[in-house]
C-alpha cells in the first residue's frame, strides 16, 4: 500500500507537471499575469490542461482519504512548477516572499556553504576554509536532507539559502547525506561571520610560474589577481586555481577573464524575453599574453565558470581538472497579486562556442580527477594533487 506521504508526492508532481503543460502553452501567467489567451490550437490544449488539473483538485478533495488542505496542495505544486524549470528558479509564499524583502543584508552569519539543488535535495557546491560547516568536514556533493524538521525537498532553493543565513552565534540542525554512508549525519553548526579566505600565492618552477587561487571572486579579490599579474611581469606563467571558486557577480568572472583576453566575445546572455548581451573583452583591461592554465573541479561555480569558459573556447590556456558545477543566470523578481512571488530564471549565459553554462557546464581539456578528501585546504597544495601536477607539467612545456 502507498503512504501517505508518497501519495502527496506522487500528487505534487502531477500537478505540477499540469501547470508546466500549462504554462508551456502560454496561458497560465501570460506575460507573468495570471491568464494570458494565445489563438488556435495551444489555447484549446491548454484548456484542457486546465480542465485536467481542475479535474485531479476536485478528485482529490472528493476521494482523498481525509479532506485535504487544498492551499497547502496548490503551494506544493507551484514549488513543484517552479524547480522542475531549473534549480534557481523559486516560488515563493506570500509569508516567504516577506521574510526574503525583509532580509538584512549586512551582519548575517553563515556556517560557510555554498549550495544549489540537485536531484531535489539541497546539495553542497563548496565550503569555505575554516567555517564551521568546514570543521564539521562537510565537503562538495553532500547532500543537506534535512534543516530543522524541514526536508530541504520540499523547500525552495530561496528559502534553504534564507534558513542557512542568521544571527551570530545562532545553531542549526542539519541532517547530512555523504557520499558511502548509509546513514545521515546530525550535524549541529553554529552560524559565524567568516571572511572570505585570502588569495592564496605560491612560486613554482624557480618562480617562473605564478600560482593564484582566489577562492571566490568578489571584486576587491579580482582586484588583488590584477595587482599580482602587473607586478609578475608580461612573460611570467600563470596558474589560475578556480577549483571550489563561487561569485554571485557574473562580472567579476567575466572581467578576470578579460586580464588574459586582449580580444573577441568572452560570453553572451540570453532569454526568450530578455535583450541578447554579448561580453566583450576590453583591449584597456588586458593585462598579460603569458602561458596560461587554469583548475577547475565541481565547486568551480558561478562567476568562475564564467572564467573557465572564456579561456577555453578562446584557447587561450590548458582548462584542467573536472566538470564544473553548472550556474549561470539570471532571476527576476515578480510580485503575485497575492502577496506571493517568483524567482524566475529569465536568462542564461553561454560561452562563446554557444554552450549553456547553466545545462552543460564547463567541461576540462584535460580531465583530471580530485584530489584526496583528507588533504588540508588551508595547507598549500600537495604533492599529490594530480590535477595541480599536470597543470604544472603543461606550463613547464611552454614557452615563456
């Protein structure tokens, strides 16, 4: 016999995929109103998605084994909707849209993660050297199950990231999925407000190759890679680190490509209402011609993978290591007459080549697989960080 709660499962994903049908023809949201009507056969095929869905609420309310809360059904599948778009994409409650406007934006705490959605659950993208959820040994591609008594599947990705964010000094109960363990971890982080980690240098080959890894790319760390580059001289080698690098600014990533790009598209962004942008590298911010590599893994996210993608399609360096994350869009923010809201994805970047970051990511040319989980990412990298040793190896072959 089902369960209740893989019935309600079963339930939301149905009627979610009736509003997709829905929405796909046109109808449901119009130009983000509530019923916009297109002639011939998409309106009669989305009236009849409606009749559908209209049909499978009244069954439900009729036939279900105890009277449901329809709110919480509907709710449970616009959730639905919106995710089975993509994993930024987020509706909102009227009571979430108001705690996400009221959210402050200076003092917040954090356990020090970056996380996305995948296959439902919130999973972990990177975590910051020396944050609490680091000293709890949470690493990439651990899945967060649960927050509190709150499945993070039945959460959007909106609201985890709100849940994650408090007071200093505030706890939070995680429920962890790592990777060969049965069972979950309960994990109690206390929330502290960590800078993000320093640019990390290093001197290879007699110091003819300059080592730099940013950790993340906010502006003022893109600014410190310029100074570096200035001072290392026009023909001094450069090992750019972008492994477990996130930014939320896409032009943070777009103007550190632009150091090593004199010229041509660096990405383009795009959406089926949204005006096409096409990024240029700017001959004035091209900073060194200097042989090039840089190492990406399964954290490089974001405005890094932005980096990633330039250099490669503009063969401009060796692209080492494994396949990015996959984050590059934009969201609106639309009010529902309701007092609800949607995050919704309305373009995503591509690389020059025409590849969507967001859906294909950013793919090595040599292909490198991670280092040891138990080495220290405070320490300089180790001898046994292969993608670093043929990063290495393949700059050593070039000429200066």
């Amino acid at each position: 016999m089902v369960s209740v709660s893989r019935f309600f499962q079963r339930l939301v994903f149905g009627l979610s995929i009736a509003i997709c049908l829905t929405l796909a023809s046109g109808i449901l949201f119009g130009e983000f109103g509530w019923f916009g009507v297109h002639a011939g056969g998409e309106q009669d095929g989305a009236y009849r998605q409606m009749r559908v869905y209209s049909e499978v609420l009244k069954k439900v309310q009729t036939d279900y084994v105890t009277v449901p809360n329809i709110n919480d059904v509907t709710t449970g599948a616009l959730h639905g909707l919106l995710e089975s778009l993509d994993a930024d994409s987020s509706y909102l409650t009227p009571t979430e849209y108001k705690i996400y406007k009221d959210r402050p934006t200076a003092g917040v705490a954090q356990v020090g993660i970056v996380v996305s959605k995948r296959f439902g659950y919130a999973t972990i993208v990177s975590v910051l050297p020396g944050s609490p959820a680091d000293k709890e040994h949470l690493a990439d591609g651990d899945v967060i199950e649960s927050i509190g008594d709150q499945s993070t599947r039945e959460l959007s990705l909106a609201v985890i990231r709100l849940m994650l964010e408090g007071k200093p000094g505030s706890n939070i109960a995680l429920s962890v999925i790592r990777p060969r363990k049965a069972d979950p971890d309960k994990l109690t982080l206390t929330r502290s407000i960590a800078a993000p980690p320093a640019l990390s240098e290093q001197q290879y080959d007699n110091s003819t190759i300059l080592y730099l890894k940013p950790g993340q790319l906010t502006a003022a760390r893109v600014d410190e890679i310029a100074v570096r580059l200035k001072s290392a001289g026009k023909n001094r080698k450069v090992l750019l680190d972008l492994r477990d690098a996130s930014g939320d600014d896409p032009q943070q990533g777009l103007r550190l490509a632009n150091f090593f790009l004199k010229q041509g598209t660096m990405a383009t962004l795009q959406g089926q209402k949204f005006p096409v942008q096409t990024f240029t590298a700017d001959p004035a911010k091209f900073l060194t011609a200097a042989p090039l590599a840089i190492l990406i893994n399964r954290g490089t996210y974001g405005a890094a993978e932005l980096t990633a993608a330039a250099i490669e399609d503009a063969k401009r360096g060796d692209v080492v290591g494994e396949r990015t994350f996959g984050e590059g869009s934009i969201q609106k923010e639309i009010e529902l007459p309701d007092g609800a809201a949607l995050l919704l994805t309305v373009a995503k970047f591509q690389s020059p080549s025409g590849k969507n970051i967001q859906d294909d990511a950013v793919t090595p040319t040599v292909a490198v697989g991670t280092p040891s989980e138990d080495q220290d990412e405070e320490a300089p990298p180790a001898k046994g960080d292969e993608p670093l040793n043929k990063a290495l190896e393949l700059l050593k072959a070039k000429n200066g």
